[in-house]
C-alpha cells in the first residue's frame, strides 16, 4: 500500500489536477496525510471564487465537511484582514498620500476610477482572498465613472495609474494573505 501512496503523491500537484480541482486536490493529500501536496493546494484554492470551487462534482466527494468549513473560515479570515487594511489605508489620508494616489488639481476628490476601484476591490476580496484580479492592468483599464469622486476627471485611468504605487498597496496586501497563511499549525490543521 506504502508504495501505490508513494506512487500517487507526484501526481496530485501536477498542474492539471491542481488548476482544475485544487478543492478535490486538498481532499485527497488530506485524507491521505499528505502535508505539503494539502498545503499547496490550500492555497491555491484562494485564486478561485467560494462557489467555484464545487464545480467538480468530485470535489464535494474528496473533501469532508470540516476540511471544506476550515477552508471557508481561514479565507474570510484572510479576506477580512485585506479588507480592513485596505480600507485604513483609503480612510487615513496621509496613508493615501504616500501611496502617490492623485486628486484632482481642481476639486481635490479621488479621480472617479479610483472611487469604483475601491468598491470593486473590498467586494472581491470577499469573494477570493486574493489581490490578482483587483490589481490586474485589463481590470483597471476599463473602469468606467460610475460613482462619487471628481467630477472633472476624464475617463482614462492610464495617467493616474503611472502617478499611483498601487503596486506598493498590492505587494502589502499579498504579505497579509502569506503570513495568514503561513500561521496555519499543518502538523494539527489537516482533519482527516
């Protein structure tokens, strides 16, 4: 039996399985005791949507219960804390400033893309812990003025984001989700 387990861990993080089914993925290594191949998979399941994660049907088979509700837990954990720092961040204004976030010289309000942004940004991250789709340049492009802010702006966001270190915001953010997730105790976390 050790040697069909042996033979059948490389294979649980290839990346079709893992891009497919992380859920199912961290059923398995976790049934099996499987740490790090659990680990992995953990994590990558912050890159998807809470109800895709259930797309495959084999997923609500290799997974229990409470390794689903564990999962579900650590990522509004994780969502909470990105939400919370993000929005001290846009409510401290000396915070904001540092960050190169530009006003408009006219009024001296957020531009309007910046307004939409957020409020797309907190939502999302309720949705996967995750800061990949709110920072993604397509993402950004298309914003539209749909929301409070200055009503002198144009409709581009490209010269504001060159002005903006969002990035800075970004690379913060990420530090939340990997220290969240590393304070995980793996030898205990992984129900069986």
């Amino acid at each position: 039996m050790q040697t069909v387990l042996s033979g059948l861990r490389p294979h649980l993080l290839q990346p079709k399985f893992l891009i497919e089914d992380p859920l199912g993925v961290y059923g398995i290594a976790s049934i099996l005791g499987f740490l790090d191949e659990a680990r992995i998979a953990h994590r990558k399941t912050f890159e998807y949507d809470v109800s895709s994660l259930l797309e495959h049907e084999s997923s609500a088979e290799d997974i229990s219960g409470m390794s689903f509700v564990r999962i579900l837990k650590h990522r509004q954990a994780i969502a909470a804390r990105m939400t919370e720092h993000f929005i001290k961040i846009r409510t401290d204004e000396l915070q904001w400033n540092k960050y190169g976030v530009p006003t408009c010289s006219d009024c001296d309000l957020p531009y309007n893309w910046l307004h939409t942004w957020e409020q797309l940004t907190t939502m999302e991250f309720q949705r996967r812990p995750s800061t990949d789709i709110p920072f993604a340049w397509y993402r950004l492009r298309d914003l539209r003025f749909e929301t409070d802010g200055c009503p002198c702006s144009a409709f581009s966001v490209s010269p504001d984001w060159r002005v903006c270190d969002l990035m800075r915001i970004k690379d913060e953010l990420d530090e939340f989700v990997e220290d969240g997730f590393a304070s995980l105790d793996w030898t205990k976390s992984v129900p069986f």
